[in-house]
C-alpha cells in the first residue's frame, strides 16, 4: 500500500497568507528533528510560523564530492535557506526585505533579491492572468477589513473604491530580473507576497535536495507538497484531501510523483465581524472585497510548487463559476469545493490527476459521502485490547506445554 498524506487546514500559517492543510501521515509533533523510519529519513523543523517536513525515501544519497552527507548536517541546510526565505519576505519583520521595500516611498526602481524579484514577478503575472482578482497590492484592505485582529471587526462603512485606495492595483508594480529590481509607481502601494513564498520555499529545499542526489522525497511545508521521484515501494506519494465539511472524511486523492499540490481554503479561517457576519480572509481585487461566493477551497496540482501555490490562491478569489474557465485555459489541474451542492468540482485537466471515491458522479451531482479516513486512534484502541487478550491465553496455557513456537 503507497503511503498516503492527509490534507487538512491548519490555522497557524494563516496569518501569514491563507489557511492551508495538511496533516502528514508521518509528521511528528516535535519540531527541528532527523528521525529514522524504516527505510526512510524524516528531516523536520519549522519556519514562517508553520512546520515544513522532508521525507526521504531510500535515505541521503550525494554526489559524488557534494559537500554535505548526512542528514542533520542536510536538515541544517534546508532551515538556514527557510530562514534566509523568511529574512525575505516575513510581513511580521520589520528587517525583512519586503518590508523595508514596502516602507520605501520612492517610486525610483529598487535593487531587490532575485528571490524578491522572482517572486514578484510571479505574482503580478497570474494578477493580469486572472484579472486583478488576485491581487498582491491588497495588503491595505487586509488591514482596512481587521483580518490579522484577534477580535471581532468592523467591516468599512461603504463599498470601497479606486478613489478610496489609490494605492491597490498590481499594475502599480514593476519588477525585473536583470538586474534583479522592482519598483511602485504610488508612493504608498505595499506588497503581499505570501500567497507564493511557500510554494517558492518548496521548489528551493526541492533544488537542495537534488543537488545532494536525493531522487526520490516528499517535501512538505505549511500547505504545499512537492513529490520527488517515487517512494521505496516505487509507487507515487499520495495525498488525501480532507473534505471541509468533515475533516475526518477523504474527499479526493493525488498521486504525486515529480509534481506539487497545494490547497487554499476559506472555511476555518473566515474572521468575524461585530455583527456576527463571517468574512473571508481572501481578497478580490477587482471589488476590493472579501469575497462571497460559495466556494471553499481550492486544490491545485501543477509541475510546481510556486505555480500550485499561486493559483490555489487566484482560482479561490476567482470562485469555481469564473476559476474552472480560468483552470481549462491554463491547463491546470483544480479541484473546487462548496458549501452547498454540487460539493464539488473538477477542471477538465483535473479530471486525471484529482481522483474522487467515485470517479463517474454525473457532473451538476453531488458526490455520495466521502469515504471515512483511518483512525490511528481505533487502530491503537486495537493493538491494545489484542495484546491484553493474548496475554490472557497465554496465562490460560494448559500445564505441560512449553509456550515456544
């Protein structure tokens, strides 16, 4: 049986970016460990507020004169590139780069990291993709809205404006790579980069450990996965996608093998206002609202992290009625979930690489229950009572026999 990694929302990397999910089969709680499993390494630590994990299938194995051999000296690695990314683009530093970048008032181009730029550019292209439904400017009405507060907010008096924020608009930004560059044509415009860093950081620890001749990985970190080869069993990493309505049902499948997921979410991080009303924390730039419509999450599977982790997030802001045309366009593999029925959804390209329990459910159908997920907590609740039952025949023995096999 492949090993299969559960998806499911964690609300601690949210205020970073968005809720995303997974709980990893093999995931141990404690954080900055290497720990042996079988045939496999596990390397774990945490970084931008969550908890990345590598899970090596046959082992380290380096290049010929590679410069590091052993696992902890790989997992120390891969936190001082994490933290290097976080030195980047924490919007909780005050020294990190975008903030100071978003501190500047010049609109004179400005010398910036090729991480920066990259990412930038990465962000302002699925901006125009998409319409300005995602945005990367919109880090204004996140604090206009209160979404990072920890109490009940008040939502503006009236519908919000270009007049009002002259300073939200990703045509506002420029950015170039060479040299590496970027610069806001208002002098208050802030970047939100935090929809793509994840998925950056996953194609960079994925870079790391090919350099090493490490081929065969699974890399997790906040909500993205990126497969790497195959596992021990010469079979792809799989991921179980937890429904929203029940995070103890499985509500899809992907298999990964030389490609990434991501999920992004509005169900478990939706803010509430004073009034009681629930908002999202997921921005559309084109009203400058939350947005309303009925979709819930968003699964991207893509031949990156970065291009999963992005437009997880732009085909939620866009919702499933505008974000499956979009999908089919680019050739994207999208899983779309709702609170009411039809559940769910899939983008043509999706329907080869996002399995459902059941494959042929008439489209416009809702889907039968999702399948129940294991429970470790039965399986544990098991292993015990038939120890304790075995131990009573044992005591149960008939005299004269010897108790050996």
């Amino acid at each position: 049986m492949a090993l299969e990694l559960r998806f499911h929302r964690s609300p601690i990397a949210a205020v970073l970016r968005r809720p995303v999910l997974l709980l990893v089969a093999f995931l141990v709680t404690m954080a900055n460990t290497t720990t042996s499993r079988g045939d496999d390494v596990v390397l774990e630590g945490r970084t931008m507020g969550t908890t990345w994990t590598i899970r090596l299938a046959d082992g380290v194995r380096p290049q010929e004169n590679a410069s590091l051999a052993e696992p902890s000296e790989l997992r120390e690695t891969v936190q001082q590139e994490l933290d290097r990314l976080e030195g980047i683009f924490s919007l909780y530093r005050a020294d990190s780069e975008i903030s100071r970048w978003n501190d500047q008032s010049t609109t004179d181009w400005i010398d910036v990291s090729e991480d920066f730029a990259q990412v930038t550019l990465s962000a302002l292209d699925v901006a125009a993709r998409t319409g300005g439904a995602f945005d990367p400017t919109i880090e204004p009405l996140g604090r206009l809205w209160g979404i990072r507060e920890l109490v009940p907010i008040s939502p503006p008096a009236q519908s919000l404006s270009r007049t009002d924020l002259p300073q939200v608009g990703f045509q506002l930004i420029e950015a170039a790579l060479t040299p590496p560059r970027v610069r806001k044509s208002h002098p208050a415009a802030r970047l939100d980069l935090n929809a793509l860093v994840e998925g950056y950081a996953i194609d960079r620890l994925a870079e790391i450990l090919q350099s090493r001749g490490v081929d065969s990985a699974l890399v997790g970190l906040g909500g993205e996965f990126c497969g790497i080869g195959q596992t021990v069993r010469g079979e792809p990493w799989r991921i179980a996608i937890e429904s929203p309505h029940d995070p103890k049902a499985i509500l899809a499948r992907v298999p990964l093998q030389d490609g990434a997921v991501s999920t992004s979410g509005t169900y478990r991080q939706e803010r509430q206002q004073a009034d009681g009303a629930a908002t999202s924390h997921i921005f559309d730039g084109r009203t400058l609202s939350p947005v309303r419509h009925d979709t819930v999450s968003v699964t991207v599977v893509a031949e990156t992290a970065l291009e999963a982790d992005r437009w997880s997030t732009a085909l939620l802001a866009l919702g499933a009625t505008e974000g499956r045309a979009v999908a089919d366009t680019e050739n994207l593999a999208a899983l779309f979930v709702h609170r009411t029925p039809p559940v769910v959804e899939l983008s043509t390209p999706g329907r080869s690489r996002i399995r459902l329990p059941i494959s042929d459910t008439p489209e416009g159908e809702s889907p039968p229950p999702p399948e129940r997920s294991f429970s470790w907590g039965y399986a544990y609740v098991a292993a015990v009572l038939i120890l304790v039952v075995a131990k009573s025949f044992s005591r149960w023995r008939p005299r004269g026999t010897t108790g050996s096999n």
